[in-house]
C-alpha cells in the first residue's frame, strides 16, 4: 500500500521533483553531446541515449499520479516543461491538463497544435471535456466539440448550457442505468458487459422506457438478493434527487443534511439526465468560500488577476466609494469636536485607539455571532443570553484595558483628567461595540441576509464614527 | 422519486412543522378533555383518542429524514418537544440525537433518565457513539462505555483516545475486509452471508491474517470478473492509505487532490484499522473554516457562546492587548504632528479618512493574494507582474477618488492647499497600502505561516500608522 504520511508524501514529491529534474538535464547533455557529431554515427548516439533516458523519466512519471505530475509541471522551468510535456501520453495529457493551476495549462495549451489537443480531447468524458472547453481558445473549443460523436457533443453542450452555480452545471454523465422490470441476475449480467463502469459502482439508476427516474438501487442491496428478485422492490423510490436548475449551494446543504454521496438529478420531464456526485459539491464548495471572501472585502468573484490594470481599478469603485462615505461621515463626527481639539491637541492622537478597539472588539462579537447561526447554536430564545454575555465581556474588557490605558496616558501626559477621558471612552466604547456586534448580524439575518457578507463593514463604519464620538464627548464634558 | 426542489423543500418542512404542531395540539386538547373525566371512562377514552393521534404524528414522522425532524424538534417551544420526543423509538432517537443542535440535544438529554439513554446507545455503531460520548455528562458517557460489547468499547475507546484533527479522530469502522487469497466468487459468497453490509458499498478491503493491509478491491472489478480471479490479482495494492496519526488537514487535501471517497486508515504495523470518508473530511473542512474565522479575529477555535462571562474575558485578552499596541504606536505617529494639528485643526478631522481608505485596498489586495497563493495562481515568476498590476490600481483609484475628495474638502473648508493635501495624501496612501497587500501574505507565506490568520491584523497595523504618516506628513510639508 502506497501509505499518504503527511510530512514524507511532501519529501515524496519534492525528491520526485528533483529526480526529473535531473533525467532532464542529463537529456539535455546527451543532446548537446549529440549536436557536436555528424552524420550516421550522430543518429545512432542520438536514439540510443535519448530513447534510455525517456524511458527511465516515462517509468518515474508513471508512477505518479496525475496531479503530482500537475505538480512537477507547475515548479519546473518553461524550457523543461515542454521536454516533458512531450514525453506524457496523450490520455495522461488530458486529465493533467484539468489538474494544472491556470498559467500553466495556459502556457501548455498555448505551446500546441489544434492536432494535438484535439486528440487530447478524444481521451476525456463528456464532463472532462465541459470542463476544459472555456479554458481554450474560442475557435479551437468549436473545434473540440466539432470533433466529438453525437452524443457526447450533446452531453457536453447541456453541462455547458447550464448557468454557474445551478445543480446542471456541476452534473457528471458517467452513471449506470437499469429498467425496473429487470431482477438482480438480469443487473449482474447487464452489468457485466457494461464496457465504461465507473469506478465507484456504489448505486445504479432505474428507469423506465421514457427515461424516467423511478428510484436509485445500491449495489449493497444487488449483491445480497436472491437472484431472481425484482428491481422494482429492491430499489429506493424515495431517495433524494435534483433538477439541472436546482441552486448548486441548495443541493451542498442537502447533501451534508442528508449525508448523500451521489445523488441522480433529473429534467422537467423527470428524465434522468445526469449525476452529481459529492467531490463536485465539495470543489464547489471551496469556490464559494473563495467568492465570500472576495466579496467581504469588495471584489468581484471573478476577479482575473492579470486583468487590465484600468478594468480592475474601475470594477473596485462602488466599494470604495462606500467606504469614502462612512469615513467621511466618521470625519464629520470629529469636526462636530475640532473646538475641543483646538483647545487639547492631545486628543486628536488618542481618539484613533479608541475607535480602533471598539472594531476589533465588535469583530469578535460578529464572529462568534455569524457561527452561532450557521451552526444554530444561536436561537431566538437564548439570543438575549448572549447579547447579555457580550456586553458583560465588554464591560469587564473595558474596565480593564481603559485602566492600562489609562496608566499609559498618565505616564505620557502627566493629565489625570485625560486619563479619565481615556478609561471611560474605552468602557463605554467596548460595551457598545459588543452590542452593535451582537445586533447586526442578527438584523442581517432577520431581513434574509447572508450575515458573511455585510456584517463587518456595517460594524466597522458604526463603531468608528461611535468611537470618536464617545472619546471627543466624554473629553469635551469632564475638560472643559 | 423525492424531489429535492429548492423552495419546495423548504416549504415542505414548514408544512411539516405547521402539521405536526396542529397534531401535537389536538393531542394536548385530548388530554385536557380526558384529565376532567373519571374513572374507567377516562382511561377508554384517553386511550382511544390519544393512540389515534399519536398514530397519525408517527406516520407523519416516519415520512421524514432524521435531519428534517431535529429541524422540528429545534424549532417548536420545549413542552411541545417533550411530547414528540416521547413519541420516536431508541434508534430513531439515537440518529436524531447527533443531528441536533447543541442546545436542544442538551435540553433533550438533561430530561432522559440514564436507563433511556443507555437503550439510545445501545442502536447506534461505534463512530456515532464515539461522536456523542463528548456530549453526554460525564457519569452517563461512563455508564454507555461499560454497558457497550467488549469489541465496540475498544472501538469506541481508541476512536476517542486521537487527538482532534488527526485522522484517527475522524476515522470509521464501518467496512467491509476480505483476504487475498479468496477468489471472487469467495468474496460475493462471504458478502451475501455478511450481515451488517454497509449502505456505500464500493470497495472492500484486502488484508492478510495479522490483519495487515495489501490493497483495495473496487467492487467494480468484483462484479465484472470471472468468479475464479484471484482478490490478489484484481486489487489496487497502490492506493492511498492514511496512518491513525495523520494530519486530518494533510488528508482533507490528499482526498481533494487524488479525487478520493474514502480511503483505509492503518495503525503503525500497517493493520487496517478503519476507513476515513469523504463525508467526514467535509464536516472537518466546515469544521476548519469556522475555526479560521475566529482565529482571524483573536478568538480560539473551542470559543463557547455561553461560558462564564469572566473566563471569556480572560481568552480575548492577548488580541485586545495586541491590537491596543498597534493602535497605541498609530496614535504615537499622529502626536508627531500635534504642532501641525493645533495651527490647522481640521486636519485632526481629515486624518481618519486616509487611513480608512488604506485599509480597505489594502485588505482587497491581501484577499486576491491569500486566494491566488490557494489556487497556486500566484507564482514566484508572476509575482512581480501581481504586484505592479496593483500598485497601478492603487495609483488610478488613488488619483480619481483622490480628486474626488479634494472637491469635497474643498466645499466644506474652502481651502486649495487642504484640497491638495488630500489628493496627494489619498494616492500616496493607497499605493502604498496596495504594495503592503501584497508584499505581507507573501512575506507570511515564505516564512511558512498560514497568511489568512496573520495578514489582515499586520496590515491594518501599517496601513493605519502610514495613513496618518502620510496625511500628516503632507500637510506638514504644504501648509507650512
């Protein structure tokens, strides 16, 4: 057994990385050497060296698996890339391909012929090919797809069809089908002559002349039945299915719901068109929490990162323009104090602490708010107790970390009265920070919001423009 | 076929919610009806009345996932809950109990006597019980260990005694093993006689007599194979297997990166010793996600909502001290320009909105980062290309909103020189702050730290300080 351990598997790919490394440089010297000769003798050296040490790359190469050679690909130099680029098989080529980060299947695509990746191409499945299809360039993607059988074409131009983020758009087609008037020696055998299974045959789809789902029945059940029991009473009619335009993040909860693995995802007909199987979900899933956090900070999910400069700076004005405005009303709220700080300039360099503090402070009540609810660990009934448990976090926090500062603004002032200002601010910051943490995710939730999404910048403008307010207030009352 | 439809199925546990409240009330009405009777009449026709209905909510509940009825049990008020409650079996109530949320499961077991938790138990498989055992009071937990079979204890034992986040923790032991030396026709006998086959039967495990692990056999390659092949010729002996104390994260990438559903786990003598799913490995991902963000604002993974106030506290202590010092050093660059400040007082007023404005770029460009560095989008070779695409962001957006500000300054105050201050302020600091985005999570990431924990809080840190540097420094030089 090949064991994964978790630091040697990183040496493992790392060693292997250096071992091609190596067969390619040694490749490299051979063809030097060879250059150097002339005429028959040349072509003989030639094949000789060269064809040992392609093969001895080839065997270390086929040891790997697809994505550790995605791996070797994405950390060698371009000029060795395309050495060893050219000594992977066409079927090997294909699944690399989909495994690469962006640059470097842009690079390898870009480096070969329409030939070449047509004949690529031939190697994957329907889903494979939906996959890599807008990754190429648009007229050789036409050229692919020209390329395919009727069936495959059309398989592939429906996963296509399908809007991101619809349950059809993450669909696989590689899925067995049996009739419901079958028994379970008719599946054995049917199976049995079944060129293309798949290789997680958990559970097989029934259906009737139509194409019309009846129900899924798992293999379990196939193999622990007398033969000559029927499908239509083995199979589970009840299990749990999905339309092509069910919402994909719908269909991520359901399955974690109901701990599926595989589920059938059929038409309006109710015609069985395809599979959604759970490594989907969990790729997509990855891409959403990806999306949530380009969001949380204003970007569009598709943020390119080599986009031109002047489209990247346009998409990310709204934000900022956003931004400008609630620091901008902050702004307002000092200048309703500027005679205060005419008169104590001290303050202008201690009003930032406090309106700092009380964001961070607010931050972690939203934090613990946002996986309070994700995990309904948060309900009506105990939201109280834990808005009242926040307060009094920030009220003992408060206390303590307004005393500290306290002490240091004495020591750099010699004022008590501004450390006064400064303990109190902090108290009063702290504990309406907390509150405000508590409440906006949950008037977010309550209107229907993702509270991810919004929470910290309505957090953020509110306990800056509070801050300040509550420093230069308290300032403005106990100095003058 | 039960449809998954997105709204529908929302609606339909609604509907379920409404229909078992009615029921659960007309059942309340019976017994207030039957409480005034007396006598043999009274037990007639309580018995009568309430079996009817007690029937009509059991074939309601029946219907309905495990899931789907936590979600009723977590959304009617707590008596309503008692009555249901009462009304499931031991198994039903054992798969319901771990679906629960936290609160509700607690409110549930705190009302079961030890007895009706012992039969709970005694339903579930070792990995379940292992999965509630942390969630039962410590005396019970004891009492469900020794009630349990000698070979489930063990289970149960060693499934408890591997640290969070190892694989061993997340391990099953649900599966199915075979011996190399059976054929297949040996293994679909020995399969049908099996009595507990699990539901996912996929793959089997090949291990020899001292229990050792030798490969994988796709039940695939079982079903299309001549019953006399030899197991040994016919598993995969390559296929990735995990060790008790690997790293669940290590393993939640290897399944990602080879595609896996599930994968054998061995102890140190390579002895299968479970099998780790993919189901699990998400509820680990979710689990890692959740724990990510609260680290990111200073709050530990374990944070309880409803500990004492005093103890959480205490936990956020080292955060709110770290951010006072950062915040506290910002302060100090701003008391180096209190001359500047107390001539020209407005510009206390001002200061926020520059360093406001480079935090959010900044923090934009670190999100692009941390995600170009996950999808290996982000290269040693095109970093320099990411990083000036950047800085020409910053310089753009800094120029227009720059402006755009200068107007606005310039309507409040009336003043060029302010106007100037700002703009030059403006794009001086969102250059910067865009150069700083990119140069801190690669920074963290060449030192081998994870930069989504540390990224932010550095940032905002030297995007405050320069603001004011800069805005302050500015006007310094303009005004005067």
């Amino acid at each position: 057994m090949r064991l994964h351990d978790n630091i040697a598997h990183q040496r493992d790919l790392e060693a292997t990385l250096q071992a091609v490394l190596v067969l390619l440089s040694r490749q490299e010297v051979v063809s030097g050497l060879v250059e150097r000769e002339a005429g028959p003798r040349r072509d003989l050296v030639q094949n000789l060296l060269q064809r040992q040490h392609s093969a001895e790359l080839q065997r270390t190469l086929h040891r790997l698996h697809p994505a550790d050679i995605a791996f070797v690909l994405e950390n060698i130099p371009p000029d060795k890339r395309q050495m060893l680029w050219a000594l992977l098989s066409d079927p090997e080529r294909g699944t690399i391909l989909l495994e690469l980060a962006d640059a470097v299947r842009e690079n390898l695509i870009g480096s070969m012929s329409g030939k070449d990746i047509l004949n690529l191409a031939s190697h994957l499945d329907s889903s494979q090919i939906a996959e890599l299809m807008p990754k190429l360039p648009e007229d050789l993607a036409l050229d692919v797809l020209g390329a395919l059988d009727r069936n495959k074409q059309s398989k592939v131009q429906s996963a296509l069809s399908f809007p991101r983020g619809s349950v059809g758009a993450l669909m696989e087609f590689n899925m067995v089908t049996v009739r419901e008037d079958m028994s379970v020696d008719d599946v054995l055998n049917y199976l049995r002559k079944y060129e293309m299974l798949p290789a997680t045959l958990d559970r097989v789809f029934v259906i009737d002349q139509g194409g019309i789902l009846h129900g899924v029945l798992l293999m379990r059940d196939v193999i622990r039945s007398q033969p000559a029991t029927a499908i239509r009473d083995l199979m589970d009619a009840e299990a749990v299915a999905f339309r092509t335009d069910d919402s994909a993040r719908e269909a991520a909860s359901a399955f974690e719901r109901y701990d599926l693995l595989s589920a059938p995802v059929v038409n309006l007909h109710n015609q069985l068109v395809g599979v959604i199987n759970i490594d989907r979900i969990m790729d997509f899933k990855d891409e959403v929490a990806q999306k949530d956090m380009l969001n949380q900070v204003g970007l569009r999910e598709d943020e390119d990162l080599f986009a031109p400069v002047w489209n990247s700076a346009r998409d990310r004005w709204i934000w900022l323009g956003l931004n400008l405005t609630t620091a901008f009303l902050a702004s307002r709220v000092v200048a309703l104090f500027e005679g205060s700080i005419a008169q104590v300039v001290t303050l202008a360099a201690l009003m930032p602490i406090v309106a700092s503090i009380g964001g961070n402070t607010g931050n972690q009540t939203v934090a613990l708010m946002i996986r309070g609810i994700a995990l309904r660990q948060i309900t009506r009934q105990n939201f109280k107790r834990f808005v009242a448990k926040e307060m009094g976090i920030g009220l003992i926090n408060g206390a303590v970390w307004g005393c500290v500062m306290a002490v240091v603004v004495f020591f750099i002032y010699f004022e008590g009265s501004l450390s006064m200002v400064m303990m109190l601010s902090m108290l009063a910051s702290l504990f309406t920070a907390a509150m405000m943490g508590a409440f906006i995710p949950a008037a977010l939730h309550l209107l229907g919001r993702d509270p991810v999404l919004g929470s910290s910048v309505l957090l953020t403008a509110v306990t800056d423009s509070l801050g300040f307010f509550i420093f230069l207030g308290t300032a403005t009352l106990i100095l003058f």
